[in-house]
C-alpha cells in the first residue's frame, strides 16, 4: 500500500508522532511512524480474527481494543462476543483483560482513565442493553459506571465522562 504524508503546518514541517490503525489489507494492528512513513504490523493475527477501536494509554505505551474470532465451522459466520485487550506499544505483551462472559456480548470502544490504570468500555450485551463499564487494567475487575450508555471519552485531566445516553425502553 502506498501512504503519502503532506504538512498541514504554516511552517510545512511535518507532522511527528505515532499512529495506531487497523488496515483494510489485513487484520492486524499497524504502527505507522511520522515523519518518515514507515509502517510495521503490532499484531499477527489469523484470517479469522479481527480487532478495532486501537487506543493509546495515556503515557503512550500501551494500546487497549476490541478483539473477536469468527468461529470455524459456522454457516453463517458471527463471533460470539468481542473482548477487551491491551498490549505493549511494540506489540508485545498481547493480553486479554475482559473476555466476554455472555454469547453476543461485545466490549467496544475502550477509553483509557488519565493515570492509565483503567479503561472505560462500551458494553453492548444480548438483547440491546448497554452501559459503559470501568476495567483496572491489572486485575481485569471491572463495575458499571453509566446505564444505557455507550462510547465514552474522557477529558485529558479525567475529570468528566462523555457518552451517548441511550433513552430506557
């Protein structure tokens, strides 16, 4: 694939830093450098295993998303649920740290907390409900923090959570 790089700058120096993606090629996790353009895969995964959502910690070393499998011999192929990993920023250190508990329940859209010790998650579970859950990214343990909820995002300081409400039915 062929990546071009144009300064958006007054200056024209270009841009500098680090990108997570997720390429349409395959499906693994990308890290493309600036401002050189080189790019080398985070992940090594099977034809069917697929992440999305990549997000930084906030110290640049770790990366949380949403993984899933497609089951093997299925007619119709649908995963049974997505979980929450993190790895190390090279790639290494690749571990789950909520796998889902219930078939068709999917954990999507991490946001990681400003002191990088925990994760916020949109959790869409059988049937429609939704909430965003909070994960200690030690432990794994994770508790409800909004109902009806889902794709949170949280202020650089860590004071305030936004999210879309989703009206009860």
């Amino acid at each position: 694939s062929q990546l071009e790089l144009q300064a958006q700058s007054a200056d024209d120096k270009a841009p500098e830093g680090r990108v997570v993606y997720g390429s349409d090629l395959d499906n693994n996790l990308w890290l493309l450098a600036l401002p050189d353009g080189t790019h080398r895969p985070l992940t090594n995964l099977g034809t069917k295993e697929f992440t999305s959502s990549p997000a930084w910690s906030p110290d640049a070393r770790q990366i949380a998303f949403s993984y899933y499998r497609l089951p093997d011999d299925a007619a119709i192929p649908v995963p049974d649920g997505t979980d929450l990993y993190v790895m190390n920023s090279d790639g290494s250190g690749l571990r789950s740290i909520w796998a889902h508990e219930e078939s068709g329940t999917a954990l999507q859209y991490p946001a990681w907390s400003s002191d990088g010790t925990s994760i916020y998650v949109s959790r869409a579970a059988p049937g429609g409900g939704r909430t965003i859950d909070r994960v200690i990214v030690a432990s794994g343990e994770h508790s409800r923090v909004v109902s009806n909820a889902a794709f949170p995002a949280l202020s650089s300081d860590g004071r305030w959570l936004a999210y879309i409400h989703y009206p009860v039915p």
